[in-house]
C-alpha cells in the first residue's frame, strides 16, 4: 500500500518537529511493509515569504488530492500585525 502525504512543515518549530514526524512514519513503513509518499509544500509565514499568500492555491490541491496532511506549527510574532483579509 502506498499513501500520499502532503508535508506542511511551516514556522518556528514546525519544520523541526515535521522532520522528526517524517523520519518517524518511514520507520513505521519499513517495519510494517507498507509505502509513503511525502511531498513538502509551503504553508504560513513560509510561504507568505515565498508565495505572496499564507495558503497557496498549490497547498491547497496537493492536500486535497492527498491521503493525509502532516502540518507543523504556522505562526510567528512577526506576522501578528499583518492585515486578516
């Protein structure tokens, strides 16, 4: 069986605690005979930086056409003062 997982990493501490989570599923996966398919696409402060926007459309669709979403923390002081629209 192969799953496809859309990797979020995010902000902060997100990418760090993703990376452990990531390393963690493909022990999983090797023990339990079975496959994942991991694809990182920007979200938060990240891909605002990147992007222009917080959710690109292509987070979006990926996660959408995913099995699972494997998202880190998104957030950061720095963008507290941004406008909510």
């Amino acid at each position: 069986m192969r799953l496809k997982i859309a990797v979020l990493p995010g902000d902060g501490i997100g990418p760090e605690v993703v990376n452990a989570a990531v390393r963690a599923l493909r022990t999983l996966a090797e023990i339990g005979g079975f496959e994942f398919q991991f694809r990182e696409f920007p979200i938060g402060g990240a891909a605002l930086a990147e992007t222009g926007f917080p959710l690109p459309k292509a987070t979006l669709d990926a996660c959408l056409e995913s099995d699972a979403v494997l998202l880190g923390a998104v957030g950061s002081p720095k963008f507290d003062d941004l406008p909510r629209d």
